[in-house]
C-alpha cells in the first residue's frame, strides 16, 4: 500500500509543482509565440501521458500487492489491446509532430524582406556586422583576418566596404523588421543564444549557419554563449538592445564602415585599400 | 527441483578440469562468471570517481565558490570525465561486461562464452583503457575538458582543459575501449546464436538476453563510429592533418588547418553517441522485464511484442542520430527527417512501458528491493521519455536545446534510469553469484534514498531548462534573466546529491558485509523459472551445469500458470503430460533460430 502511495504522491507532486513552478520561461520577446505553443502542446500531452500512466501504475502496486494465498492471472498476450494501445500513443505521437514540423518550416525559411546581420564568434567575445547601404554582406574569411582587419573581409569585394563593424559585444536591432542572423566563428563551436527570443543556432568555424526571428519587443536582453567553447564559455556573453527605428538608425551611423575601419575614406578605390591590408597583415588569400 | 538434462558430449578439456590456484582461478581466469565480477568491479571503481566529480561540479553550481580546487578549468575536466565515464566505462561496461557476461551462458544453458580466451582479454583491455583514462588525471595539464563530446575544434586547440595530454590519452582509451567491447561483443552475440542448450529457441530467450544481446549488435555497429572519429581526431591533434579542421585562428595565431569539418565529427559522434543511449537502455529494458515479471509472479505481458520492440528500436537508433544537432548549424532540412524518425522510436518504446505496466496488473506483486528498483526504472524512464519527445521535436528543441533541461532529460533517462535497473540487477542476481542475499533493510533504505534524491535532484531540473539557464556553465554571475529562486533550487539540488551519493555508499558496504555475512540463499531464492537459478551448485561451478546441460521446454515466463501447484515453473521442467495444453501459443510458437 504504502509505495503504491508513495509513486502516486510523486506524480501529483509532479504535476502540482508544474503548475505552481516559478522556474518558467523569460517573457517572450520575439515572434517565435509558435515555439512556445508547440512547447505547451508538447508539455500537455507528454504530462497527462505521463500522470495517467504513472497513476496506473500506482493503482495497480496498491491494489494487487502480494496478500497470502494470492495467484496472479496467467495472460500472456492481448492483441487487441496491443494494438489499440500502439494506434493511440501513434495518435498522440502525430498531434505533436505535426505542429512541430509546421513551425520547424516557418523557423528555417528567412521571410522575404529581412534584414541581415552577422554575429561573429571568437573565444570569448561577440562582434557584429551589418552589410551596410548596398544590404548585402561582403565576402569575408577567417584566414584574411588581421588586427586591421578583424573580420576577414575581403579588400577586392565592393559589397564588404560598405558593411558596418560593431566591435564590444553589444548589439542594437530595430523593433519590428525580421532579422536573419548570419553566423560565423574564427576559432571553435559558439552559440548564439537569446533567452527571450527563444531562437538559438551554432556557430561552426569553416562555415555559415543563420538563423531568424523578429524582435517584438523592446528592450536590453542579453546574448549568451550556448555551445561549450573553452575555459571562458560561461564569460562569452554580449548584449542585445532592442529599439526602434529612429534610436536605432543613429546607433548604427556611429559605428564604422569596413572602409572608415581601415582610416579610408569610404569612396577611396578598393584596390588601395587591398594593398594596404595585404601590405600590414600579410594575410594572403 | 526437475533436474531434467542430457549429456553434453562436447565437454572439452578446457571446461572438463577446473584451473588450479588463486591466480588461474581469479585473475586470468576464462570463466565468464569471474570475467564478469571483474568487469562489475572495475566499473564500480572507477564509477565512483565520476560520483564523485558530480558532487564537485554540484557544489560549485549550488555554492559557487565553495570549493577553491574547482576552478574554470578543473570544471569542465570533472564535466567531461564525469560524463565519459558514466556513460562509457561505468554504463557500457557494466550491463555488457559485467551483466552480459554472467547472464548469458548461464541463461541460454551454456558453459562459458564460445571464446573464453578472447573474452579474457576482452576484460584486460577494458582495464588497460581504464587505466589510460585514469592517467590522464596524472598528466600535465590533466585530462580534456572538451565535454563528453569532445568536440573538435575546441577539444584539440588551446583554451581547452588538457589540449596537450588529456585529450590524447582520451582518444586513445576510447579507441582501445572499442577493442575490448569488440571482442567481448562478438563473444556475447556468437554465443546467443550458437551455444544455447537444448530447446532453448529464440523466442524463448528471456528478455534480459535479447535486451543484451540486441544491445551487443548495436554496439558492433555503432563503436567503429566512434573508433574512426578518434582516430582522425588524433591524426588531426599529431599530425596536423585536418579530418575535423578548418582554418583557424586560435587566440591570435592562425594555425595550419585548413578545410576540415567540424560537423563531420559530430555526425560520426552521435551516429556512435545515440545507439550508445540505447545500448545501455536496452539491457535494462530487458533486465528490468524479467524483474518485473519475477517479483510480480506474472508473465510478461506481450513476449512477441517486446521483443519485435527491442528489435524495432535498436533499428530506429541508427536513423536518429542528428537530433542531437537541431541547432548545429547542418542542413535545416535535415530536421524534419530527424524529427520524424526520433518520435516514431517513442511507439516502441511506449508499448515496452504499456507491457511491464500490464505485466503489474493482476499481478502478485512482492515488494521486494529488485521490485522496487523496476518501478523506480519505470517512473524514471517514463519521465525522462517525456522530456525527450520535447528535445526530438525539432522547433521545440531550438529554446531547450544547451539547457539544465537537457541535463534533466538524459539524466533521467540514461542515467539515473539505466542505474536503478543495475542496482535492481544485482539485488536479484547478487544471491546466485555469492549464494547470500543483500541485507533487505540496508537495501530498502538504499532504495528510497536513491529514487526519491535522484528525482528531487533531477525534476526539478527541467524547469531551470525552460528559464533558460545554459548548461555546461561554469558560473552564473551577473545573468540577468535567471531568478534568485533559480540559485535557491540549485542549492537545494546539490544537497540532495549529496546525499544521493552518500547511500551509495551504503550499497558497497551492503555489497561487501553480505558476501560474508549475508543469509545463505539458497539455489532459488526468488523462486525464478530461467536457467540460471537451476543451476546444480550455487554460486555455479566452472562448467556451470555439472554433467548434464539442462534441456528447455517453455519460455521463461511460466509464472502462475493455472492449475500448476506452484507459481512457477522452471524452463527445464518437462511438460507434464496430465495437464495437457496449460499455456497455449507462445510455447508452440517457438521457431527454430
Ligand atoms: C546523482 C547522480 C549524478 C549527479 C549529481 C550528476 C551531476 C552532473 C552534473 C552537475 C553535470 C554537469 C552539468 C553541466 O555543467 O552542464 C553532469 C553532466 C553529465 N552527466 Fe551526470 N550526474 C549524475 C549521474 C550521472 C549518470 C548516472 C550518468 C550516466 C549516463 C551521467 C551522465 C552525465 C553526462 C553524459 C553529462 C554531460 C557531460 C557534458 O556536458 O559533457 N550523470 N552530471
Ligand atoms: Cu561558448
Ligand atoms: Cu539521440
């Protein structure tokens, strides 16, 4: 009697202290209202599988216990049961996966007219580049990097000289207008991670990996590292402020253009600017 | 007792005398069932250390600071090696080497594994690895700090725990791992499918040894995964060649790598890392439905589908892998395939907690401490089910993805559950390998410390996870968003792993005091009906069937057949031909392997 108690104690603790938990999500900052649907989805089905069966369970520890004299029934197979058992739990099964594959097709797919910035990772800071008047990113690599030249841009792509560097690890984005986050790392494994956007992916060194969402609400939120990356890891953290339009265009004029960055004036030829980094940097391409 | 048997023509001349002298007897000893008391050992061993690294590592999360050797870098080694070795050197060892290696020649009516001298080895280079890995400790700079995953490029470059030595001596202890789980598989499987006795069918395996066995195939497939990749890795740290490199510029020094890819290591990581999950879930799958059905004197409810399930499952495992990198930066397509595949696995593996559910009802069930370690397993695992059809299902993953809800879940259900079924193990099978029982009020005492800590310590948890809170963290300084009561329940679950880890202790006293002191157990104490608890002598003699093999005529799950006298009936009980067609299909069913 008592352990058929007990496992049932647990699971109702279990569920009241689901739902009087304070430990809960960050309020939610961005457009991604559908994760945290398909979460709750998720959350509501897995938690009544689990209270219903494990209760179950507990019933039947209390209720057939050994007493003396007491035989168990011999049944090795019920068929129908199995079977209903398997279409049930395959129903459940479904009601889960397809909200979730609805919502993975919405995260992985950029909408038409987002904004681009790239968050780069390096042990154990964030710096940030947006692609400038022309919107596109200029072409960049890790093996071009050098103290002038802290992105890697390439000196010979127009698109790059244009692009705006944001060094210091914070980071401003206009409320509203979706964004895609490009990201790179020169060294290890990072992640990008925003509590409160719920979105997070990797940065790989070697490739680029990108990620979306639209930031709704403003506010300062802060950027941490979610991949493991090395002694600092749990010190890689950066800042996100989240503004409007007019805050934000003002920011982002303070902050140098790849081509200012070099001392240049920006419509100084592009060549002199390639023999420059290549003179100081000795980073051949 | 039925003692029904033939004689075995094949005794050959190395079971035909036993070995003489301590040493022959216990140290290179061919006989599966010392191989596997110094395989559980050694696991136990070194088991312990990564006991305790986890009180470590819990005290500087529930009070930072408290403890001034656990510095950033000493941290991320006691993460690493913690996690390696529980899941690797403890987990794998244990049900396979250890488990495995009793049960199987026992269970199937055999005298030994086919190979005994190749599964001797098989345990002294299980050792050598172990010492390797344990070595690194002793290195400069100590061992890898690169995480149980070991990532490249981080596991090889500098800012990393150990890049000079550990991570060298980890490969390499993993690599000579693999040689020693290789020859102990392919012992386990060649001697499932060629030595079992008389009568002993395939769908009459009990379910411990198609857990087991199921579980060696996996492994066969999937250890070549993670041999290669520590190999390259190795040739990547030596050689400077770039498998897993691009180019990189470490803290200011651009290194000669160039082109490799780091992604390609983590697929070959977790196309080894997710069948390894079920490797040692599905030996504990099967122990635990012989549990169950013993203690609840009841047979397994639904054989055929349990074992079509374990079937079904360790197929899935192959095709699941990349749902451990949602967000790793690969193809997003691939997140619908892997999503797919991932929570089609939870069908199996749902009926498998259907079936010991069933298996309970109109039971008789004796609360025994093996029993209820099995309910504790259920519970666990059934929770830690849960939480992963959260991380399977791809969007959802994204916010949980790198959070303490992610340490919840494989906590819960390759952790913590896989433990509970071994201490259910060898509370049952503790009897035939000493001939005592384990003291039934230590064991109780044990038990309810461990499954009420475990959960306390590891519920919890999942709701860290969706605050947020990253894992893998050193610290959590001057972040914002994380609650003073989030640093409160972190205090809280360090105290209750405390005091898990400290009735472990207990166990090993438990284990030691009743070897000499226990009560004499008898051949059967549990009043089991597979083979090994039919055995002539307890603890069972080199050869473990004296003379005669025993002859199967039934499954393993003739509990409370109506009309028997008593409530079981052992599997080399011959049918008795006055009580004709007791037990209908399952027996008939039996096809030839
Ligand atoms: C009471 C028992 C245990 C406690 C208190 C405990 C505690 C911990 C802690 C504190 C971490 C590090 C969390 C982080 O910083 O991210 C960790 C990681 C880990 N633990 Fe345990 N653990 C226990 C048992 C186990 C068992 C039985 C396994 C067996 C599979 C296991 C496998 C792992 C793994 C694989 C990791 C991840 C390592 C990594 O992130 O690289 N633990 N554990
Ligand atoms: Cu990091
Ligand atoms: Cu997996």
């Amino acid at each position: 009697m008592a352990v058929g108690v007990i496992l049932a104690a647990l699971v109702v603790g279990s569920v009241i202290f689901s739902l009087l938990s304070p430990w809960w999500f960050t309020p939610l900052a961005s457009n991604w209202g559908t994760i945290d649907d398909t979460l709750i989805i998720t959350f509501v089905i897995t938690g009544a599988v689990f209270a219903v069966l494990m209760l179950f369970m507990a019933y039947a520890v209390a209720r057939f216990r050994h007493r003396d004299g007491a035989r168990a029934d011999y049944e090795p197979e019920n068929r129908r049961l199995e079977l209903w058992l398997t279409g049930a739990t395959s129903v459940g099964i479904a009601a889960m996966l397809a909200p979730g594959l609805i919502v993975w097709n919405d995260f992985i797919r950029v909408p038409e007219g987002a904004s681009t910035v790239e968050a780069l990772g390096q042990q154990w800071s964030w710096s940030f580049r947006f692609p400038g008047a022309d919107g596109v990113l200029g072409t960049a690599d890790t093996s071009r990097i050098t103290a002038e030249n802290p992105f890697g841009l390439d000196p010979d792509d127009p698109r790059g000289r244009d692009d705006v560097l944001v060094s210091g690890g914070e980071l401003h984005l206009p409320a509203g207008t979706p964004v895609k986050v490009v990201l790179r790392s020169t060294d290890v494994l990072h992640n990008f991670y925003v509590p409160q956007f719920r979105a997070k992916m990797d940065l790989v060194p070697g490739m680029v990996s990108y990620f979306w969402f639209t930031p709704e609400k403003t506010g300062t939120y802060e950027i941490l590292c979610a991949e493991l990356c090395g002694v600092g890891h749990s010190l890689m953290r950066g800042t996100v402020v989240v503004e409007d339009e007019g805050t934000f265009r003002p920011w982002l004029e303070q902050n140098p253009t790849f081509a200012q960055s070099l001392g240049r004036r920006p419509e100084q030829d592009v060549a002199e600017i390639r023999d420059e980094v290549q003179g100081e940097g000795g980073a051949e391409p | 007792m039925a003692q029904t048997a033939f004689v075995d023509e094949g005794l050959d001349h190395e079971h035909g005398h036993e070995p003489q002298g301590f040493i022959a007897k216990y140290i290179w000893s061919q006989d599966h069932k010392v191989i596997a008391i110094q395989y559980t050992l050694t696991a136990i061993a070194v088991g312990l250390l990564a006991l305790v690294m986890s009180w470590l590592m819990r005290m500087q999360i529930g009070f930072p600071g408290s403890l001034e050797m656990v510095d950033q870098e000493r941290y991320y080694q006691f993460v690493t090696m913690h996690g390696m070795i529980m899941v690797i050197y403890l987990l794998t060892a244990l049900f396979l080497g250890g488990f495995g290696n009793y049960l199987i020649p026992l269970m199937i009516g055999a005298r030994d594994m086919v190979f005994p001298y190749v599964n001797m080895l098989s345990y002294w280079t299980y050792l050598l690895s172990v010492l390797v890995l344990v070595a690194s400790f002793f290195v400069p700079g100590g061992p890898t700090g690169a995480g149980w995953t070991l990532y490249p490029p981080q596991a090889i470059l500098p800012g990393t725990p150990g890049r000079d030595w550990g991570i060298i001596l980890m490969l390499v202890s993993l690599v000579i791992f693999v040689a020693a789980f290789t020859m102990g598989g392919l012992n386990y499987i060649t001697t499932v499918l060629q030595a079992r006795t008389r009568g002993m069918t395939m769908m009459r395996l009990p379910l411990t040894v198609w857990g087991i066995f199921v579980a060696t195939v996996l492994g066969l497939l999937a250890f070549p995964a993670l041999f290669v990749s520590g190999v390259m890795m190795l040739l990547d740290r030596l050689l400077g060649t770039s498998f897993f490199m691009p180019a990189v510029l470490s803290q200011g020094e651009m290194l000669e790598y160039s082109g490799g890819s780091p992604l390609l290591f983590q697929h070959l990581f977790w196309f080894f890392g997710h069948p390894e999950v079920y490797i040692v879930a599905l030996p504990g799958f099967g122990i635990v439905s012989d549990l169950i059905s013993t203690h609840a004197r009841k047979n397994i409810f639904g054989y055929r589908m349990m074992v079509w399930a374990i079937l079904a499952i360790g197929g899935l495992s192959f095709v699941v892998w990349a749902h451990h990198m949602y967000v790793s930066g690969m193809n997003p397509y691939f997140g619908f395939f892997f999503a797919f595949t991932t929570l089609i696995i939870a069908i199996p593996t749902a009926i498998k907690v259907y079936n010991w559910v069933l298996t309970l009802w109109r039971g008789d069930i004796h609360l025994t401490v093996p029993m209820l370690f099995s309910l504790a397993f259920i519970l666990t695992f059934v929770a830690g089910g849960m939480s992963g059809l959260f991380l399977g299902n791809v969007v959802v993953d994204v916010p949980l993805s790198d959070t303490y809800f992610v340490v919840a879940h494989f906590h819960m259900v390759m952790g913590v559950a896989p433990i509970l079924v071994i201490f259910g193990g060898l509370y049952h099978w503790y009897p035939k390998v000493t001939g005592r029982m384990l003291n039934d009020t230590l064991g109780k005492i044990h038990f309810w410390i461990t499954f009420l800590g475990t959960y306390a310590i590891f519920f919890p948890m999942h709701y860290l996870g969706f605050v947020g809170i990253p894992r893998r963290y050193f610290e959590f300084e001057g972040i914002a968003f994380i609650p003073d009561s989030a640093h409160l329940l972190n205090e809280w679950i360090t105290i209750a792993a405390l005091v898990v880890g400290a009735a472990q202790f207990l166990f090993l006293f438990n284990l030691a005091w009743s070897a000499v002191r226990g009560r004499p157990s008898g051949a059967n104490p549990w009043r089991s009906t597979t083979l090994e608890w039919q055995t002539p002598e307890t603890p069972p003699g080199h050869g473990n069937w004296g003379a005669r093999l025993p002859i199967v005529y039934r499954w393993a799950y003739d509990f409370s057949v109506p009309g028997a006298a008593e409530d079981y009936i052992p599997q080399n009980r011959p049918p008795e031909r006055d009580a004709p067609g007791l037990h209908g299909s399952l027996r008939a069913e039996g096809a030839a392997p």
